[in-house]
C-alpha cells in the first residue's frame, strides 16, 4: 500500500511539473515573445523528401549494391545514407520545433485557446520526442525504422495542416474586424 501511494505522488507531481511548464511556457508566449520569421515559413519540407529517405533505406536497394558491387562500397553507401537519414530526422525535428513556436504565436494572437489546447501541445510534444529519440537510436544502431519515421513524418504533417488552418482563420478574423472597424468609421461613429 505505501509503495502505491508514493508511486502515485511521484506521478502526480512529474504532472503538475509538467502542467506549470506548459502554462509558463505559453505565457512568455502571450507577452509576445515569438520569431515573426515562424509564421512565414509554412512549407513542408520533409514531405518532399521522404520518399527518397525511403527509397535509399530500403533493403532492396542495399541487396542490388551487394550484388552489383563490393561489400566495402555497400557498407560505405549504407553509412552514408544512413547519415542522410539522421539528417533527414533532424531537420523532421526543425519542423516540428518550428511549428510548435508557431502555435505558441497562433495561440497567443487567439483568444479561444485554453489551457486543455496547451496540453495537448505538451502530449504531442513530449509524443514527439519520445518517438524521435526511438527513431534516432535505431537509425544510429543500423535498423532501418521506416514505418516509424513515416508516423513521425504525418504527425510533423498533420500539426503543419493545424497550423495553416488556424491561420488562415485567424486571417480572416482579422479582416471581418477591419472591415466592420471600416463601415462604422464611415458611418461617423467614434472609435477612438
């Protein structure tokens, strides 16, 4: 029974740990400390290269330079491209990073957003690491974690689609308040 209970206080309190952590973390956000630079750049990078990831990882691949060539050469290409994939994970990692401090701004310039929304923020943060930390350590080891790095791929994927989406509403906020701030300047009402 004691075990239990400080199982369960150590669990409870790594939570509220990490409760404050997303609350302070979204209230630096708040007073506008955020890079304008994040909410230019909306591409998805890492989609346009995955297939190749792929392609360069896959066993066959690896059997036609063993066939075709040396053992010496296919452990050479196999280093290699394995350091391209691990540089491939890393910049998946960038993205993510960067789209996170996008929803922080998005999440700051947004009066809808709660505490549950910074949570989720947290989970898929912390979901994110863990699955990057497997993936890196495989990659490192010499397993080939494809249909990993394709979950972490579409989940990078996903939070950038959430990201465009809240933007553009966002935007067009923006412009239904301007434009009712327009049509009441017109009718001689004082705004100021």
């Amino acid at each position: 029974m004691t075990a239990a209970l400080v199982i369960f206080s150590v669990t409870v309190a790594l939570l509220l740990l990490l409760l404050a952590w997303a609350l302070r973390t979204s209230g630096t956000v708040a007073r506008g400390n955020f890079d304008l630079a994040d909410l230019e750049e909306t591409d998805r990078r890492h989609v346009t290269y995955f297939a190749l990831i792929r392609q360069a990882m896959s066993p066959a691949d690896m059997e036609f330079l063993l066939r075709r060539g040396s053992r010496e050469i296919a452990l050479r290409v196999r280093r290699e491209r394995r350091r391209v994939a691990l540089m491939y994970l890393a910049q998946l990692r960038e993205d993510f990073q960067r789209l996170i401090r996008l929803a922080r701004a998005v999440a700051a310039l947004s009066p809808a957003v709660g505490s549950r929304q910074e949570l989720e923020r947290l989970w898929l943060s912390l979901e994110f690491s863990w699955r990057y930390q497997m993936i890196h350590a495989g990659l490192y080891y010499g397993l080939i974690p494809i249909p990993e790095l394709n979950a972490l791929s579409h989940m990078v994927s996903q939070l950038a689609v959430q990201m465009e989406t809240s933007m553009k509403e966002l935007g067009e906020r923006a412009a239904a308040a301007v434009q009712i701030a327009s049509s009441l300047d017109r009718n001689g009402v004082d705004l100021a």
